[in-house]
C-alpha cells in the first residue's frame, strides 16, 4: 500500500525524469532539474493534503477520482504540446510538467492498492 513516503519518492523521480527527459528544454533551462523534483514531491502529496487520511479510511474523493486523473492528464498533454517562445515560457511549462507528473504519480500509486478510486466522488 502506497504511504506518504513512496509518494513523495514517486512525486521527486517523476519530477526529476520529467526535465532530463526533455533534453532542448533542459539546456535552455537547468534551473529545472532543482524547482523540478522539488515541484514533482509536493503534488505527489498534494492529494492527501487536500483530502487526509487521517482517520478516515474513506477519505479518497474528487481529488483522487479517475474523473481528475482524466482531467490532469488532459492538461499534462496540453502543457506538452505547448511550444514556448522564451526562455520564461519554458520554465513554466517544465514546472506544469512536473506539477502534473507528480499529482499523477500518486493517483496511480492508490490505483492499485485494493481501495483504488472512485469514478467521481465527493467534493
């Protein structure tokens, strides 16, 4: 069962991979392989921040929903997409990146414990 330490080592890889995986963008701007696995940790935690499981074993909601899982992964691919013209641009789109890869690292680290998420839930 995933816990707040396999997310948040989750959220920093991914966060990590992201900027060394884009090799024109990572020469352009270096600064993203530090604000990276940092940004990547705090949305891979960022789910049980806005919704705890500390006493509430039912506490996945709308934000651990394949509804929002969807919809991250729909802005993930916009930001991919993006093709940024200055140097600000790339930044923002590397910390976008690396925002999402870290909130989908933790939703599928609960997606396959036996819980799993709900199609919707509660907001």
């Amino acid at each position: 069962m995933a816990n707040g330490y396999a997310h948040s080592f989750a959220g920093t890889a991914v966060g990590l991979a992201v900027p060394l995986m884009d090799k024109d963008t990572i020469k352009e701007t270096p600064e993203l392989l530090v604000a990276g696995p940092l940004v990547g940790n705090f949305f891979g935690k960022l789910p049980d921040i806005i919704e705890p499981a500390f006493k509430n074993p039912n506490h996945r909601q709308f934000f651990h929903s394949i509804a929002l899982l969807a919809a991250v992964g729909y802005g993930v691919k916009k930001a991919y997409d993006w093709q940024p013209e200055d140097r600000f641009e790339k930044v923002i789109r590397g910390i976008l990146l690396c925002a999402g890869a870290g909130y989908l690292s933790h939703l599928a680290l609960d997606a396959i414990t036996p819980r799993s998420h709900p199609l919707v839930g509660k907001l």
